[in-house]
C-alpha cells in the first residue's frame, strides 16, 4: 500500500506541474501578444512622427531590431488562438478549393486556343523577335528620350547594320570553300556551270552590299544628314543596346563561343545552355521595369503590350523552356560523379565523343571518362556506356 501511494503522489505531483507549466506558458504567450500589438504600434503613427524623429532611417532601424524578435518569440510561445485561426483559415481554403479548381479548369480550356496562338507566333522567331525588339525600343522612347519620335526605328536600323556586318564578317571568317565553281554531287568534280555563276553573283551581291551599307552608314554619321530625330540617351543606348545584343539569333551564336573562350570549367562545356537561360533571363528582367513606368506617364496600350509580349510571352514560354532543357541536362548529369585533378592527370585521354582533351570530366559507372556536354547529348539517345554499350547501374 505503501509503494502505491507513493506512486500514485508522483503522478498527482507530475500532472499538477504539467498542468502548471501550461499555465504559465500560457500566461508568457499572452503577454508575448500584447507586447506584440504594442510594439507593432509605431506602423500605425502618423508619417509625421516618424519624419520628425529621423525619417525612413529610423523604421529601417527598428524594423530590423524587433520584427525579428516578435518573430522568434511568437513561434516559441504562440497564443492559444493561433491553432484555431490555422484551422479556420485550412477549412476556409478547404471549401473554396472545389469552385476555384472549376473557375481555373474554365479558364485553362478558355486560354487553351490562345497558348496554341502563342507558340506558333513564337516559332516565327525572326517576326517575333523584331517585334519585340521594336516593343522595347518604342517604350525606351517614350521614356527615356524627349521629343524623339524615330529614334527607335534609327537605332533598330543601326543595329540591324551591324548585325548584318558581324554575320558578314563571320561568314568570311569561318569560310572554307573559296572555289567560285559548284560540283554536281558532293563527290563529283564535274561543274555545275548555272548553280557556280549563282554562286559568284551572290558573293559579289554580298560583298558589294556590306561596302555601300557600311559607307551609307558612315557618311549619315559623319554628315548628320537626316538624324534631326535621333537623340539617344546614354541610358537609352545600354537598354536597347543590351537587349539586342541578347535577342538576335546572330549574337546569341556569339555568346557561347565567347563564353567557351574563357574555359571556366564549372560550365562543363554546357555554355549553350547556360547563355540561354542568362540572355533570356536579362531581356524579361530588361522589359519587366518599362510596364510600371509607361502605365505611370499613361501609356496603357504599349504597357499592356510590353507586358504581354516581352514578358509574359517572352518569359512563360522562352526563359521557361530554357530553364527546363538546363534542369533537364543537369538532372541527368547529377548521377555520374565529377572526375578529380588527379584522375585526369593519371588518365591523359580524350573524350570518346568528340575526341577534345579533358579538363573537367564526368565519370560513369563503368569507369569511362566524357564531358558533360557529350555525355548530356549520348544521354538524350540512349541510356548505355557509348564505349562498352552496358547500362547504368548505379549502386
């Protein structure tokens, strides 16, 4: 008898402190509350107060100092009230979770023919991305340059100058057929007389173009005849000028090369990836800021315009699908290991795929060496070794 009141005192002594330790909790949550409301007060003073006392600096301050600590101690001590206002709001989006799932499965087959207009506007990349090139330019016209009413086409028509003498120069760089003729077949020597005459004509064309366009050009600067229109901003030429460096199809061939160049190895030779995402990322980043400020100086046409085209558009489907084949590639890279300094130093071989010597290198489970990039691209075909033909097991 004597052990079992014994026990039975420690549980009543047991329960007695539980049920103290919720009391005083409860009452440290309460006062946690109040001190919270009070010190929440000062967002609710007139601006004056603030203005007097030090201005923006002072709220900066003391919203660092103490929203943090409300934080904390409300986590660590929440009023009774908080489960129940959790629940209520779960049950609230419980019950309106049924019609809004409706409203959205309407709007989503309402928006269906419209998405399905948007990609094959998309795929018209030459069209679509003039028309966004002049969407941006318009908009950096009427905002950042006064009184200017052709400077955007001025500088669309400049650009396109130059573009069309970098692709020049490219091409004459990278030529290696110099011959004027044109064979029957590719393994023929016999010429094709009519296709070689075409041929000749078309360099001449191309040439002679590139010389009077670049003397045109030249002259309209030298003389300024013709540019009363044109007066661009030095901020107006980095915005235009960035984002046509970063839309057309013959800078965005560049940028890889130039970005391989520089044989950063954290890249693992995916810079045509990488450039993607970037220069898609910076043109959506680059129209995002021009929506606001049209609909501030009331230009709620081209706003809306610049919104839907060069960024919902251009954003949604571009950067998006950019992002997705990155991931995709970087998904598919997370299983095989990175090769370490020593192993390719012991291992002094080339890449079966494309034959390049190996400064980063990805390892796979049959102990095989490739670049990322190569074994990214054998990876979208097939799921065995290029080499042994085994597949991957990973352990």
């Amino acid at each position: 008898m004597g052990m079992i009141s014994r026990v039975r005192g420690r549980i009543r002594s047991d329960s007695f402190s539980k049920i103290h330790t919720m009391k005083s909790e409860a009452k440290i949550a309460n006062i946690v509350w109040l001190l919270s409301v009070v010190l929440l007060l000062p967002y609710w003073a007139p601006r004056g107060l603030f203005v007097a006392l030090g201005g923006a600096w002072l709220m900066a301050a003391y919203t660092c100092l103490v929203v943090p600590v409300l934080i904390s101690a409300n986590y660590r001590y929440p009023a009774r009230w908080y489960p129940a206002v959790a629940k209520l709001a779960q049950e609230v989006a419980r019950r309106l979770r049924a019609p809004s799932a409706c409203l959205l499965g309407v709007l989503q087959t309402a928006y269906t023919p419209i998405e399905r207009a948007e990609r094959l506007f998309l795929q018209m990349n030459n069209l679509s991305t003039m028309i966004c090139q002049l969407l941006v330019f318009t908009a950096c016209d009427k905002l950042l340059v006064s009184q200017g009413r052709l400077t955007c086409l001025y500088s669309l028509m400049f650009y396109n100058v130059i573009t069309y003498s970098v692709s020049y120069v490219r091409e004459i760089c990278t030529k290696e057929d110099w011959s004027p003729y044109v064979n029957v077949t590719r393994h023929s020597r016999v010429k094709h007389l009519a296709m070689s005459a075409t041929k000749i004509v078309l360099e001449w064309t191309k040439a002679v173009t590139f010389i009077v366009t670049i003397t045109f050009i030249l002259l309209t600067l030298g003389l300024e005849q013709g540019l009363e229109h044109f007066r661009p901003t030095a901020l107006y030429t980095a915005i235009t000028g960035t984002y046509y460096l970063l839309t057309e199809r013959t800078f965005l061939e560049l940028w890889p090369i130039a970005l391989s160049a520089m044989k950063l190895e954290k890249l693992e030779g995916m810079e045509a990836l990488y450039c993607g995402v970037w220069a898609r990322g910076v043109t959506t980043a680059l129209a995002l800021p021009l929506v606001p400020a049209l609909a501030w100086c009331e230009r709620w046409r081209l706003s809306i315009l610049v919104l839907y085209v060069c960024v919902f558009m251009h954003g949604r489907h571009r950067l998006g699908e950019a992002l997705v084949k990155m991931n995709e590639a970087c998904d598919s890279l997370a299983k095989f290991r990175r090769a370490t300094p020593e192993e390719l130093s012991t291992l002094e071989d080339v890449c079966a795929v494309c034959l390049g010597s190996m400064k980063s290198a990805r390892v796979t489970p049959c102990a095989h060496y490739f670049h990322a990039d190569c074994l990214r691209r054998c990876l979208a075909t097939s799921d065995r070794c290029p080499i042994c033909v085994r597949p991957y097991v990973f352990c």
